[in-house]
C-alpha cells in the first residue's frame, strides 16, 4: 500500500510545496495560490471537504487563471515544467 505526504489546509494563502495531497477543510472559501512546480511530472491531489468553495490560482495554469474545488470534491494537476495541467477531477471544478 501507498500513501501521499498530506497537508491539512485550514486558511487562505499559499498550497504547501513539500507535499503531494492537499486536503482543504474550512467552514468558509478559501483562495489559494500555487507557485510553479519544481520539476516537469510533480503532481497534486487537491481535496475540499470544507464548507466553502477553495479557489486555486496557480502562477502559471495552462487551462486559464484559475480553477474552482467544490465541497466534497477534489482534482489533480500536473506540472509540465512550464505550466499546471488539470489532469482529473471529481464532478465539479470551475475553470476561469
């Protein structure tokens, strides 16, 4: 069996670099940035079990400005070594 390196987020600010699942559990939205990753094939697997919508907004996101995570949904990206891709995505996401 596998695990990813998990990150609880509970505020506003900046996705965590060092680790590979985001899961976001705030009773209200959040609004999240997302530096550049740091080699070409990094991926994160974003979840929102929290009561507000989390917007993401990466510094360089191929598919728009930014992406929307619904509650108790959840999508994955990946970097390409120039830009974030969504590459998988439960139900609802909102790409602006």
């Amino acid at each position: 069996k596998g695990a990813y390196q998990l990150s609880t987020v509970t505020a506003s600010g900046a996705v965590p670099q060092n680790r590979t699942y985001i899961d976001f559990n705030s009773g209200t939205g959040l609004a999240m940035t997302l530096a550049d990753g740091t080699i070409a094939g990094e991926f994160k697997k974003m979840t929102n079990r929290g009561a507000g919508t989390v917007t993401v907004t990466p510094a360089n996101f191929a598919g728009g400005t930014s992406f929307a995570i619904a509650q108790n949904e959840g999508t994955e990206v990946i970097w390409d070594g120039n830009n974030w891709f969504v590459i998988g995505n439960q139900s609802v996401l909102t790409i602006a």
